[in-house]
C-alpha cells in the first residue's frame, strides 16, 4: 500500500482516541508511542510522513489480525 504525500494541505492528527499500544504502535492511529509524544513539535511534512507510515502499520495491523482468525 502507497500513501501519497499531498503537500499543500495541513496534516491532520489521526487519534480517534483508542490509544492502545502493540508492540509500542497504537492501534487506533498507527503512530508509535514517540511520534505521539512529538506530535506537537512536528513542522507539517514531518506529520504528512508519520500519517503516512501510521496508515502503512495499521494496514499491517488489520491485515495480521484477520490471519489470526
């Protein structure tokens, strides 16, 4: 799965305020604990590159529990 990076627009926090870790990655957004505590830090491409490989991890998440069943 490729995310694109859209440049123009403003990144938007993905907590949907699950906030439970596997393996120190939430499973509600896909951030790791470290990208959550420097989210507000972050400059807007650095956020558009964590949503990207948040979106990256809960695809694997998603995918890994439905070979569990």
């Amino acid at each position: 799965m490729e995310s694109e990076v859209v440049l123009g627009e403003k990144a938007k926090n993905p907590c949907v305020s699950i906030c439970k870790l596997q393996d120190d990655i939430c499973i509600g957004c896909g951030r790791s604990r470290e990208e959550m505590k420097s989210w507000k830090g972050m400059k807007n491409k650095e956020r558009k590159a964590v949503n990207a490989l948040a979106a990256e991890r809960l695809h694997a998440l998603r995918k890994a529990r439905k070979k569990k069943k």
